[in-house]
C-alpha cells in the first residue's frame, strides 16, 4: 500500500493542479499567445541549456563515485542522468532508483553505496534551493510585499510577519522545543531523528571532505547556473517576458526571472509527474509578483515546461537506444 501510495499520490496531485489550472486560467487565450506570440529559437535554445545541466550534473556524480571507488564511465553516469529524468515523468522518484541500480550494475558496485551518493548530491541540492530561497526573499523583499499587499490575505501575512508577537513566540517555543529534547532525550522517536539527522551530517560531510570538493561545488554552481540561464533564455521567447528584460534593464531583467525560478524550484519539491501543476503554478505565481497577468503566466509556463519534456524524452530515447547497443548480452552476441 506504502508503495502504491508514492506512485498514486504525485498522479492525483498532477491532476488536481491541472484541473485548478483550467479553472483558474481562459486556455483558449493562453494556447492564443503560444501560437502567435513567440520566438520559438529562445525555447530551443533554453531546451539546449538544460541539456549541459544533466551533463554537469553527471560530471559532478563522478567526482562522488570516484571517491567512493566506484568506477564507470562518463556516458553511462551521463545516460543514467538522462534516463533518470525521462523516467521520472511517468513515474515522479522512479528516476533516481533506477539510474543507482543501472550504475550500480554496469560498475559492479553496491547498490546501497551508489544510493547513498545519490543522496548526499541530492541533500546538495536542497541546500542550494535554501540558500537561493533566502537570498530572493531579501534582494526582492521590496516587490514581495508590494505584490502580497494587493491582497487582504496577503496583507494580513505581511502585518503578522513585522509583528513583533510573532518573533516573541517563536522565541518562547524555541526554548519549549530545547527544553523537550533535553527532557525526552532517549524516547525511540527522537533517537530516530537524531539518527537519521547524523546519517544525513554524515553523508554532506563526506562531500565536504573527499578529493575534488571544490570542483564539486563549482559544478554545482554550473549546474544552477544552467537551470536558471535556460528560464531566462525563455523569457526573451515572450514579448511581456522579454519587456522585464529589455525595458527594465537587465538587473531587473534578471530578478523577476530569480523570483519565478526559486518559486519553480520550491514547485518541483511537490511530488508531480515531471513537475506537471505544481511548476507551471509556482512559475505563474513568480510572474505574478512583477504583473504578469495569470493567462500570459500560464502560456510562458506551459510552453517552457513542454520544452523541457520534449528535451527529456528525446534524451531519454536516445539513453534507451544506446543502453540496448551497450548491454553486455548483445556485447556478447556480436563477439560470436
């Protein structure tokens, strides 16, 4: 049942938020700007971009295997990432199992070893979406405020957030939640989270630490780099996109684009079939913020993300085709 539950679960979250998509959103306006209103040459070159994020991403899985002394080659690390993301829009978390197990068995390694890489690269990642997080809250504070204050709900956040009540509190239940560790220090429960909290210390430590850490972070830095530079290579693909670009000069240009791409990646976190609902909502919503109104959000969001896949099923087909023309069996067929 627990199993049947990742699977089915992301499948009625997709469909859910497609459904508020089609409620909240005039599709026949939206379909309207994606056939007469855009540079289609800034999508394929976003589809481009996101293409060297899967090949630093490899690149930098590497470093990590290496150091765990895994070996395999760089187009069987490359085509797991391929594969990987293309699996995982039919089946959201299915990815990442099988491209451990395909490494895994074409390096002969075990299979736990290579997961556990997996995971601290991905605990890398999340990190990374903290600090990104953090860091556009501050350098777009201003926009924020000014974008939730339209709203009496919005309002009332922003009014809650400078109350002073709320940093009392928050002040008061830090020490209730010190003094209940301290309290209940060997109840099973706890022993769980501070086991699991030093699996995962121990797992980012190992990072920090091993040979080539520095390279590690400079590819992790490519990586994003990459994510973002292909959500801003598409917005030049819309002329109101492009107009936060062009007439308002690039360091805003840049901005809007850093808003919507931290709310994508927040988005991503939600279980979905390749992002489906929950990252064309959180890209619309970051529009949103810098005036774009819900229809033209809606037609950039499901015009990127369509790039996007179409990208991921080509990767996937051509990791299909050559996995099948490297397997071993057929290796060994042809040598009779």
């Amino acid at each position: 049942m627990k199993k049947a539950l990742q699977y089915i679960v992301p499948i009625i979250l997709s469909v859910l938020l497609i459904w508020y998509l089609f409620k909240k959103v005039n599709f026949k306006d939206a379909m309207e700007i994606v056939s007469h209103g855009v540079d289609y040459w800034w999508i394929l070159a976003a589809m481009g971009i996101s293409v060297f994020s899967h090949i630093f991403r490899a690149l930098r899985w590497r470093i990590q295997l290496n150091a765990l002394n895994v070996k395999t080659s760089m187009m069987e690390l490359t085509c797991s990432v391929f594969g990987c993301y293309a699996m995982n829009l039919v089946l959201p978390r299915v990815g990442e199992l099988w491209r451990c197990s395909f490494v895994a068995g074409r390096s002969k390694a075990n299979f736990t070893t290579v997961m556990g890489s997996m995971m601290a690269e991905r605990l890398t990642d999340t990190i990374t979406v903290i600090a990104l997080t953090l860091f556009t809250f501050v350098v777009a504070a201003e926009a924020l405020l000014s974008f939730l204050k339209e709203f009496p709900i919005g309002a009332g956040i922003v009014h809650f957030l400078y109350s002073p009540w709320l940093w009392v509190s928050l002040g008061f239940l830090v020490l209730i939640g010190w003094w209940g560790i301290r309290k209940f220090w060997n109840v099973p429960l706890l022993v769980k989270i501070r086991k699991w909290t030093r699996e995962i210390w121990v797992g980012f430590y190992a990072v920090v630490k091993m040979p080539g850490k520095w390279k590690f972070l400079l590819l992790s830095a490519a990586i994003w780099g990459c994510y973002y530079f292909q959500l801003y290579v598409a917005f030049y693909a819309f002329g109101f996109t492009k107009a936060l670009c062009v007439e308002s000069g690039m360091y805003l240009g840049l901005l809007p684009c850093l808003v919507a791409f931290v709310f994508s990646s927040i988005g991503m976190a939600v279980p979905s079939n390749g992002g489906l609902g929950p990252w064309n909502i959180a890209i619309m919503f970051g529009l949103a913020v810098y005036g774009i109104p819900d229809v033209e959000g809606a037609a950039f969001s499901i015009l990127q993300w369509s790039g996007q896949t179409v990208m991921l099923i080509i990767l996937g087909i051509f990791t299909a085709i050559w996995i099948g023309a490297t397997s071993p069996r057929i290796q060994h067929l042809n040598q009779r």
